[in-house]
C-alpha cells in the first residue's frame, strides 16, 4: 500500500485536463487563472489524504479532490457540506 506522504511527494506530477479544469471552476467557483497551481496549494496544506481504489481522495479545510493515484490527474473537487470530513 503507498503512503499518505506519497502523493505530497509528487505534488509536481499532479495535473488536469481541459474538461478538469473547467469543472473545478464550476464545482469550486473559482475565478482563478492557474487552476492546477491554486489546488496544489490546498492539497499541501491537506487535513486528510487516504486512498480508496485508483484514486486518491485530499481533504482539505472544506474540499475534497479527488486524483487518479496513477496518472496523478485531478479529476475533481467538491465543496463539503457541512464540513463532513467522512467519505461517504
């Protein structure tokens, strides 16, 4: 099993696409030129990070991402309501 640390580790590998970025700005309602740069920085400073499946899933203050473990791509981010920190 990989470590927690390991997708901190590669914070440089993780990436999106076209569509990921579009969609982060709309879940997130972001208004920020770098998407990528502006998510990395939210997952360093991750309250919870574990790995279900082929994903990774990165809780931080009260957003949830979630990256493919092998590619490192940002599939999405959602706002967590009521600061739920569970996975549901």
């Amino acid at each position: 099993m990989e470590k927690e640390s390991n997708i901190i580790d590669n914070i440089e590998e993780i990436h999106t696409t076209e569509l990921g970025i579009i969609r982060i700005e709309r879940n997130l309602k972001l208004k920020t030129k770098d998407v990528v740069k502006w998510c990395k920085n939210k997952i360093l400073l991750a309250n919870k990070i574990y790995r279900k499946g082929k994903n990774w899933y990165i809780i931080t203050e009260n957003i949830k991402f979630t990256i493919n473990a092998k590619s490192k791509t940002i599939i999405t981010a959602h706002i967590i309501k009521n600061n739920c920190l569970e996975d549901k």
